[in-house]
C-alpha cells in the first residue's frame, strides 16, 4: 500500500499532465488509469499484473584506445582474429543451446552474481551506462556487457564503471578457450562471436568478483545469447521496427522475442511503448507473475530544461521525486533513459516493495552527473563543431535529430552517414531530410557496409542531387563535410553530423584524433 495520501478522481494530478504531454504510453492504458472501458485484452492484462508502486516517500569512462604496449597488441589481436573467424552478429542460429554449453562446462559464472538486464530497440546501452553510474554511486561493483562497440573490442566488457584492460581481455579468453574448445566439438554448429564475448563477460565478472551485473542484450532476447541470466530486474527500452527480418515486421511481435527476458518474479522496469509492444509485455508479466512499473504512470520525467552541455531533470522514481539533476546528455529521449534507468535502480534495491522512500537524492545526482555515451550526440571538435551518433535505424534517427534542433543553435548543419545494408536506410534519411542542409554519403570498412553509390541513389531520392555529395572513403567525407560546414562565412555557425552506424563513428571518432 502507498503511504501516499488518496488521489480525488475528480482533481487533476500535475504528474500526470505532465506525462500526458511527455509519454508515448498508449491511450488504452491511460483510459484504464483513468477508469474508463478498456480493451478486453488489455482488461486481463491490468487484472492480473503485479503493478510497482511506491510505498511513500515525498514528492564516465572514456573509449579505450590500442593497448601501448606492442606485445599486448599483437596479443589483442590475435584474439581479435580468432573471435573473426566465427560467426558474425549478424548471422544467427535462434537458440541458447550453445552458450548454456559453455556456462555449463564453466560452472554456470552467470549465476554468482545478481543482474539486471536490458532489451529494446534504442537506447539499451545509454540506458546501461546511467544503471552501471547509479549502482557503482551506491557502492556496489559492477559489471557491464554492452554491445557493439565504438573504437575498441574491449569497451563491451566494463568493471567498475571502465572497460577491462587489454590485458584482462586476453587473458579471460585464454582462460575459457579450451572449454570454447569443448562446446564447439559437441555442437552442430561452432560458437559464435557473440556468445564468445558473453561467455567472457560472464566468467570476468564472476572472477572480479562483481556485486551485480549490468547486461545489454545483443539482439531480441529469448534466443539471445545473454538470456542465460535470471535477472532479478528487466528493462525493456523503447521497442520499434528494426531487425525485421529476424524479429518481426511489428513492435506487437518484435515485443515478443524482447519479452523472453522477463523471468518468473521479477521487476519489469517498461519504458513508454507501443500499444501493441505494451500489451504483449504485460500479458508476459502476467504470465511469470512479474511486477511492472510503466513509465508514464509509476515513474517518470516530471521537467527537463536544456542546460549547458545537458540537461536539468526532475525524474518521479518509484519512492519519490528527484530533483535539479543535471544529466551531461543531450536530447529527450536521454532524459527519459534516465527516468528507466533510475526505476531500475530502485528496483534492484526494493524501492516500492521491500522498503519505503526514495535513494539518496545527492547520490543519485552525482551518479547522473558522471553519465557519459560515447558516439551518442557526441561533441568531438570545434570550429566547426562535429557531432557523432549512432542513430542507426528510423526511429533513433528522429530522436536524435529532435536533439539537434533542441540542443545545438547550427545555422547549417552537413551531415555524413555510412549505413549498414541491413538497414532501413530510406527511413533514416527520411528523418535527418529537415535538419541536413547537405549530406556527404560514404562507407565505412565493414563488409556489412552499403556501397556509398547504392546509398547515394536514395539519398538523391530523399534530398534531391543538388544536397547530396559522395566520398567513398570516410576520411575523404568528413573533409568535404567540414569544408562545407565552413563555406559562406558560416565557420561559427554551421556543423556536422556524423550519422548512420556505431562502425560509422567508432571510425570517424578515431579520424578525428577521439582514441
């Protein structure tokens, strides 16, 4: 029960006002908030989830760059050419039969330590980045998995808030190598790269050893090679339309794949969604007897003010109001990656079930103030100014370029993108169209790269040939885009984007000197 004083129906809540402009939650799920008929499924969906509620309480690490040392080098990559031969990320045989092999010849490490774990079509490691701040302000030992990485291999495994070093990257692989070995003789198919690095992140974590874990799934979530945990608390970030041939052509059914993290008991922590996404989470909930805190309605952002090299947020967390934190993230979307962020935070810690009130308000805005997210909106030279992002599907493509408009005062903005060929680039493109004065289409080195005259071709279609440049080499394309930003006496007033894949970035980042 909340020690919180009973709402009139008839007395408008400024929270909730407040989310009724700021969230995305479906009307359908507002209309049973609000007492009115809901729909039959969502009815059943309401009446049989476990809802988190408060129980009272008043309203980091840089991109690491090539080991100095040229032994540990030349031993990173060999390592690095060994995880090569394997199958890529985005090649996948939809089990965990091989990975639970592997935890299970290496002592199941994944079940030493709690964890929380995250899924979602955008901002899954932002979101990671903000837990891990959180928990390691509170004094625990974390351990973090993300996934992919901008510059370095080493950036997808994080203990204490830094990736490991090289080092301790070769030497974990090393250590579980000759049980690779055994799975891939007993298997039909050979580990792959992905489980490879799971496998690692899990024993590393185990032998730090970490207070708790902070997973990001690789893809989907039922078959993904990290959903071998039983974690305790599981985010589900924003879910819309990416990977459609291997998930589903809906949010309704890529939420399916997604909800496959949602074990028996445990804490839902449910970023505002689609109503189709919605309703397949909660009857997932329903199902494993799962608790679920939705934002939008037991959490959320209350304000949000640009600030210099931010953002000002009032977040409403599962056991109160938390106020003047300053998060060094641009754009909405962050401001609401923080708000799940920190539910899961207050999950972890039984806030709103086992104990009542919020967490210490200096902490968590000391946590907050140490967030950083490399290639996410990221500033990485000046005169002019060049921002990188990873938006690399439509729908991070229109957050990003919403923060832009909110966050930089460009008078012309040159963007440069290098897209993989599995994407929607149409849509991509579609959504920066209002805020490229030009665009500069190039390749990154990735074989998954789409050829910079295929790109071009539809760029043309979207910008018309009078705004579109192409430089097949990405060095060649952020000359010819800074060289533009500073055409017609624009050099304080204009900028660049570099745009379109986290391969993308992690390449320009080291181009401009970042690692």
């Amino acid at each position: 029960m909340s020690d919180l004083p009973p709402n009139d129906p008839n007395e408008s809540d400024p929270f909730e006002e407040i989310v009724a402009t700021e969230t995305g939650l479906p009307q359908a799920l507002n209309s049973v908030r609000a007492g009115e008929t809901p729909t039959p499924d969502l009815a059943v969906i309401e009446a049989g989830s476990r809802t988190l509620r408060a129980q009272g309480g008043p309203p980091q690490a840089e991109v690491p760059a090539r080991p100095a040392d040229p032994e540990a080098d030349r031993a990173l990559r060999e390592v690095e050419a060994e995880l090569a031969t394997r199958w890529g990320e985005t090649k996948l045989e939809p089990s965990v039969s091989r990975i639970s092999a592997l935890m299970d010849v290496l002592g199941e490490p994944q079940r030493s330590y709690p964890s929380i774990h995250i899924t979602g079509t955008n901002g899954k490691t932002s979101t990671a980045r903000m837990v891990e701040a959180l928990l390691g302000a509170f004094e625990l030992r974390t351990g973090r998995y993300t996934s992919p990485h901008v510059q370095s291999i080493t950036e997808r495994i994080s203990l204490d808030g830094a990736p490991v070093s090289a080092e301790r990257f070769i030497e974990t692989y090393r250590d579980i190598k000759p049980y690779i070995d055994m799975v891939d003789a007993s298997q039909e198919y050979r580990l792959s790269f992905f489980e490879v690095l799971t496998g690692m992140a899990y024993a590393a974590f185990a032998d730090a050893p970490v207070d708790v874990a902070v997973v990001e799934v690789g893809m989907g979530g039922s078959w993904d090679a990290t959903n071998v945990i039983d974690a305790g608390v599981a985010v589900v970030t924003p879910i819309d339309l990416d990977h459609t041939d291997r998930l589903g052509s809906t949010p309704g059914e890529i939420a399916r794949e997604k909800a496959g993290i949602v074990k028996q008991d445990a804490t839902v922590i449910m970023a505002q969604q689609p109503v189709d996404a919605a309703q397949v989470l909660l009857k997932k909930a329903v199902e494993v007897d799962a608790t679920v805190a939705r934002e939008g309605l037991e959490f959320g952002v209350v304000s949000r003010e640009v600030a210099v090299g931010g953002q000002l947020l009032t977040l409403r967390g599962l056991g109160g109001e938390y106020g003047e934190v300053y998060l060094p993230l641009h754009g909405a979307y962050q401001a609401h990656n923080a708000a799940v962020a920190l539910a899961a935070v207050e999950a972890f810690f039984g806030v709103g079930s086992q104990r009542p009130g919020p967490l210490d308000g200096d902490t968590v805005r000391r946590a907050f103030a140490s967030v950083s997210s490399p290639g996410r909106l990221e500033v990485v030279r000046r005169s002019p100014t060049v921002v990188l992002d990873a938006a690399h599907n439509p729908a991070g493509a229109r957050a990003t370029a919403d923060a832009l408009s909110e966050a930089f005062d460009f008078s012309r903005l040159i963007g440069v993108v290098g897209v993989s060929g599995d994407k929607n680039v149409r849509g991509l493109l579609e959504a920066f169209e209002p805020v490229f004065a030009e665009v500069v289409i190039t390749q990154n080195s990735s074989h998954r790269a789409m050829d910079a005259d295929v790109l071009a071709a539809i760029a043309v279609e979207v910008f018309g040939e009078e705004r579109v440049q192409v430089e097949p080499r990405l060095p060649d394309a952020l000359e010819a885009a800074i060289t533009l930003a500073e055409e017609q006496g624009e050099y304080a007033g204009a900028g660049v984007l570099v745009t379109g894949s986290v391969i993308t970035v992690g390449e320009a980042r080291l181009l401009l000197g970042k690692g």
